[in-house]
C-alpha cells in the first residue's frame, strides 16, 4: 500500500530540530512555496544533521543519506537519539523499513522511555500493517500525552479495521492537540466518503491549511483501496498528484492498482514517471518488470472471460483453465443469482514471484490468488483475478482450480455488493465475509477441495484466539500475531458453515445484499438473525467447539504418536505401524500434509500385501483432500491393478486440478479414458502430454491420432500421425495407423 512515512518526515514538532530546520518544516506543513529555498539553504550547513535534512528536504536523498550517515558517525559518544530517529525515518521514506527498524532500536537502546522512538518504530511496524503498531502508539502517548501523531496513526489503524467509531475519537484527540493536524483530517475526511456521505468538510479545511497537501487525497485513497473500493481509491491517487505532482509515491502506487485493475498502459506510464523521478521503490521496480512480462503474455478472450498466459505454458493450461473458468461462472450464476458486468480477466503466472508483485503489501489477501473489481466508467467494469500457475509451486501444495474458485466468488461478491445509487460504483462487503464466503465456497464444490484445518487453526482455538465477528476485520488487516490472518480465513470460512448449516444458503444471499446499501456487521448480523453480535458469537463458538473438540484436545496425543508412528515405520514394525496408526488416524483426520498417517498406513499394509486394506487408507487421504501427486498416482495404480480403471481415473482427474505440468499423469490419464471409451478425454490428455514437450513426441502423436480417430476426427487424427512420422519415419504404429486412415479417406 501506499506509504504515509513522508507526513511524518515533514511534521512540524515531531523532535527538538534546530530553529531553522524546524522553520523550514513548518513551511513546508502550511505548503509555503518557500519551504524549497529554506531547505536549500539548509543543505549548505555546516552542521551534518542541519545539512542531511536539507538535502532530505529537496529530494537529494543520495548525498542526505550520506550526510546522514557522517552525522552518525561523528556521533563517537554513540548518544544521539535524533541523528538516528531522523535517519531511520530517512530509511523509512525510502521504502528501507529494515534499516529504518535497526535505527530507530538504536534510539531506544539509548533512552526506552524515548516518545518519538516508540512513536517511530509504531510507523515502521504500521507500513507491514502490524498489529503491534498500535500498542506502540499507546506506548508513546504515555511516555508524551501531547504527541498528537500517535492519536492520528491510531485513527488510521482503528480506520483500516473498519472501527470508523474509534477513528474518529482518536482524530479529533489529536485535533484537540493540535488544530492543523492534517493526517487526522484526512482520517476524518476518509470516514465521511466511506460512508458514502457526499462530501466533507475536512477536505477543504485540511487544503485550507496547505493548499499543496495532495496527501490529504492520498490519504483518503489508501482508505478506499483498504476497502477493495478500488474506482473509488484510483479517483483519490489522480486527485492527489494533481494537487501535488512531486508525489512520486503516490504516482507509483496509482501505476500499481491501475495495473491490478488491467489499466496497463496508464500504469505503465505512472510507473516510469515516479521511477524516473528517483521514486525506485521495490513496488515501483517489480511492477515495471511485471508489465514486461505481461506484455509477452498470449491472451485468448471469449464473449465473458479474459484469459492470459505465459507463452512457455499456455498451449498446456489453456483447455484446463478456459474450462474451468466457463464452469465456475455458469455456476456462480445460478448460485448468486446474478450476471457479471463485463468479462472476467484471468493472469496465470508461472513465476511467484510476478504474482507478488501483481499484490504486493495488499493486507488480509491469502498467498495464491488476488481479485481486483473497477468500474473505470459508469456502466463498465473490468474484473481482474491473478493466480499463481500449477508450475509456479511445488508439486502438491497448490490447489489451482480451488483458488480459481475462491477468487471468481470475489468477483461475484464484489460487484453484487456495488450500488451506483449515489453515485459510487465500489463494493461495500466486509474483508471477512468476502474472505469467509470464498473459503466456504471452496469446499462447496467439492469436499476434497479448499484447506484443510491446520496446525494454527488448532492452537488459536484452543488459546482462544479467534476474535468476535464484528472485530473479524481486524485479524486480516492488522494480526497481533504471525498466523492470524490464515486463522481468520479459516475462522471467517467457518461462520459461513455454521451461517448455512443453521439458517441455510438463502441467507448468505440475503447478506450480500444487506452490505451493498453500506451497513456494518453488527447491523446484519441482528436484521438477518434477530440476535446481537455477542449472542452470535456464542453460538457460533459452541458449534465450533462441537466440531473441533476431538482434535483440539487430542492434538498433544495426536503429534506424540504420529512421532512413535514414524519411528515405527522406520525401524519397519509393520504390526506397531497399523496399531499405532489406527489409534490416533481419527483424532484429527484433516491432516493430509507430508507425513500423514493415511501414508504410514498405507505403506504398511503394502508392505504386507493388503491391498485392499491400503487402498482404504489412500481412499481416506484422497477425499479429505491429500494433494500430494506421488501418493495420488500410488492410489490410482492400486485402482488399476484392482480393474477398477473408471475409479483410477477419476483419481488422476483430481490431480489434474492440482498440478498440471506432467507428463506421466496426462499419459496415464489419456489411457485410462482411452480405454473406458472416452474419447474426449483421452484427446484432452494426449494433448497435454504434446503440448506439455513429451520425452516421446512420436509416441505422443500416435496416442493423440489413435484418440481422435475413435472419436471420429480422422483428418485432425491424420495431421497427428504425420507429426508422428516426421519425428520417427519409422515409427511402425504410426505407420500402420496412417493406412487404416488412408482406407477410410
């Protein structure tokens, strides 16, 4: 996101800066056209510290880091806490937070009780949206009650959390403060328009204050991408560069949601303008680099979807991914009762990470997939998803079409929670029940789709972690600790269970469009199940409860036996294996990592020849959702040998929605389906295995010409046997095939 370091940099009174340094800031806070030549002026000081923050001030960041740097040095007592607060907020303004970070610990080594070192290191932790930023701030008031900053970067996080409440207290603290507050301005000029109010007075009064503050609509912006209200927040970022066009940040950052929302050449241009200005960000670099590599992407439309990807694998996923993306809208359709504005635009990437930085520092979004909804003008709309391709990931860790899925039900989400009636065409639904919905929506499709309940899942309930509904928000945006954004999915994924479980599917329907007329959670929690809050979350604990209990107070015994398991398995005591494992297996059945008991049991069984008894086992880790694509292919061989080749089949056909890039599973597949009389499946598979670069492009052809032949296709069936020959001429079953397909002719 957006960085907001800069308005602290600038902030007058923030530390006990010299007479004239604090002169020139106080200029710049009232956007005095002077406040350059008073900097200026500063970068010729004698004093190294003075001269730093007058090269900080004109943008000479190279010589003020070096003039910082000295002034440090120099410091031979090591007791300077400005030269090092000031310096690392220098770092922090140049996208440095490490080096920031390691600065500013220095300041508090030296005084712990230091306000504005508290308050600083509260910044840094608040740019990677750590929750520990907000303890930080309270910290610092208490060491300075009239540290007016820390009430307007608590109203920014009380904001991001969606307390607008809360924000407004703490604005109008720091507004008590001081009255040219600009920041809390801002914060209070964002609660109005995201409120959908049609206009604010802060605005104007902050603007009042410094005609040249574009941060004011930077500000309100960053809000509004918080939000996902992304035409909303686009608008803000134009209207800030052009009150202040020396914002290269925010130049940087309009380039970067502009290329989320496939507005590439726009983004492009803003992107080359801040990096050429000396904006050169990560963000800014990586998404230059980004829009390079999109540009070489192959992009096939139909009448409602966009599907791009990289020229090395697109042959391979395009029947995969056009299929399944034609799939998942006809049936979010019926299921949301409700068309799509425009074509959905799918980008596949083979390269992690390209797709970090298609999502880069956005918070709360899970790892594999990103959406993003615009409306660039009334009526119109362009929908964005972006996720990792199968190759992109180690084999069996990434479930390609469940989060296909996940993110197609944000573009439905998204644009049925959008109201044009007043004027604003951005999506009014909580990140929680966006995020809960899509994970419930996962497993809808299939059981053996979406995660499973993990480790952290298990230790938040059991320590209590999991958060009221109506604070959910909160553990996406700003965690308190280092796994609760994947909890809060898993949590917001399982009130959707429990919402549908208790009262049905229709009043997820009902919820959606309770959000779209911009109401709170509180609000449709107690209109849609005549309850509070509070009493909801009751409910929703105790049946939580019901459903984890076994696991959550078995898991000490559960992972003390998987190890004597493991231990048994590897000194090969069968016997102790199978006991072992069928004593702790259904204590906590979702666990279908590496390692897994379903694995150890299966292999014991084969090992003494029970076949029947491991295929149960590799049945049990396949439905739960077991990914792994080595186990998978052992579970469908066993099929196979059993003469159950349509069971075998449908096991590898779940592998495909898992990893696509290979060849043994498209080949082993396409005979499968070959032999059961599909031919259009085999013809899928033995593309996949030419497509995919076969080891034997002969042998490829000929499979390929023998499937479209039995499906009566005999010149495509010809044009592939010829491939064949012309690979190996003497290749006798192509040639044997060509003139059964000559007589035909």
């Amino acid at each position: 996101m957006m960085r907001l370091t800069l308005v602290l940099a600038i902030a007058p009174g923030l530390f006990a800066q010299s007479p004239q340094v604090a002169h020139c800031i106080d200029l710049r806070h009232h956007g005095d056209p002077q406040s350059r030549a008073c900097f200026e002026r500063l970068s010729h000081s004698a004093d190294l510290a003075t001269r730093a923050e007058g090269l900080w001030g004109i943008g000479d960041y190279y010589n003020a880091n070096e003039a910082f740097r000295a002034a440090y040095k120099a410091d031979t007592a090591k007791k300077n806490i400005d030269v090092r607060l000031r310096w690392g907020l220098f770092y922090l303004d140049r996208y440095q937070p490490v080096d920031a970070k390691d600065l500013i610990q220095e300041a508090l080594a030296i005084d712990p009780n230091n306000a504005h070192a508290m308050l600083a290191l509260a910044r840094v932790a608040a740019e990677s949206f750590e929750g520990a930023a907000a303890d930080l701030a309270e910290k610092a008031l208490k060491a300075d009650p009239k540290l007016y900053q820390a009430h307007e970067l608590l109203a920014r996080m009380a904001l991001e959390d969606d307390e607008p409440a809360k924000a407004d207290e703490e604005a109008h603290k720091a507004l008590d403060i001081s009255p040219e507050a600009l920041d809390a301005m801002a914060v209070l000029a964002s609660i109005d328009l995201l409120a959908h109010k049609p206009s604010t007075p802060w605005l104007d009064r902050a603007l009042k204050i410094n005609p040249a503050y574009g941060e004011t609509y930077a500000i309100v912006g960053h809000f509004f991408i918080i939000k996902m209200r992304y035409t909303a927040g686009i608008a803000a970022y134009r209207k800030a560069i052009a009150i202040d066009p020396n914002l290269q940040s925010v130049r940087s950052e309009l380039g970067v949601n502009l290329m989320r929302v496939g507005q590439e050449e726009e983004a492009h241009r803003m992107l080359e303008e801040a990096y050429n200005a000396g904006y050169k960000s990560p963000e800014t670099v990586n998404s230059l680099r980004l829009l390079d590599t999109l540009a070489k992407f192959k992009t096939f439309k139909t009448p409602t979807t966009i599907l791009r990807l990289d020229p090395k694998e697109a042959d391979l996923l395009r029947p995969y991914m056009q299929a399944e993306l034609d799939r998942v809208i006809a049936a979010y359709e019926k299921k949301y009762k409700m068309k799509l504005k425009g074509p959905v635009e799918l980008e596949v990437y083979p390269n992690h990470d390209d797709f970090a930085a298609h999502t880069t520092a956005m918070p709360g979004l899970g790892a594999l997939g990103a959406t993003f909804v615009y409306s660039p003008s009334e009526g119109t709309w362009a929908s964005s998803i972006a996720i990792d391709s199968p190759s992109a990931r180690k084999p069996g860790t990434f479930h390609w079409a469940s989060t296909l899925w996940h993110e197609m039900s944000h573009v439905f989400v998204l644009q049925a929670t959008s109201d044009f009636s007043e004027g604003s065409p951005d999506p009014r639904v909580p990140r929680w029940f966006t995020e809960g919905l899509a994970v419930y929506e996962e497993s809808a499709v299939s059981p053996d789709w979406g995660d499973r309940m993990d480790t952290e899942d298990i230790m938040a309930i059991k320590n209590k972690k999991l958060l009221p509904i109506a604070d959910l928000d909160r553990g996406f945006i700003h965690p308190t600790y280092p796994t609760q954004v994947v909890v809060s999915y898993f949590q917001g994924g399982k009130i959707c269970s429990f919402i549908v479980e208790k009262w049905g599917y229709d009043k997820i329907l009902d919820m959606i469009r309770d959000y779209s007329g911009s109401t709170t959670t509180a609000a449709v929690i107690e209109k849609e199940f005549k309850i509070k809050p509070e009493e909801f979350d009751r409910q929703f604990f105790a049946w939580l409860d019901a459903q984890t209990k076994k696991t959550v107070d078995g898991f000490d015994d559960w992972r003390k036996g998987l190890l004597a398991v493991a231990e048994s398995a590897k000194a090969k005591q069968l016997d102790d294996v199978i006991a072992q494992g069928h004593k702790i297996r259904d204590i906590y059945p979702d666990y279908v990592e590496p390692g897994s008991v379903y694995e150890f049991l299966a292999d014991a069984y084969l090992a003494k020849n029970d076949k029947a008894a491991a295929i149960a086992e590799l049945k049990r880790y396949n439905t739960i959702g077991g990914r792994d694509p080595a186990t998978i292919k052992k579970l469908a061989s066993l099929e196979a040998e059993q003469g159950d080749k349509r069971a075998a089949a449908a096991t590898l056909e779940r592998l495909t929605y898992i990893y696509l890039k290979d060849e043994d599973l498209h080949k082993r597949l396409g005979d499968l389906w070959f032999d059961l009389g599909n031919a259009t499946g085999a013809i899928r598979e033995y593309q996949a295995v030419v497509d995919g670069g076969a080891i034997d492009m002969a042998g490829a052809h000929y499979q390929l010409a023998k499937a479209l032949n039995a499906a009566h296709r005999t010149d495509e069936a010809r044009n592939e046997v010829l491939s064949s020959l012309e690979v190996a001429p003497g290749y006798r079953p192509a040639q044997k095939l060509l003139l059964e397909l000559n007589v035909k002719q």
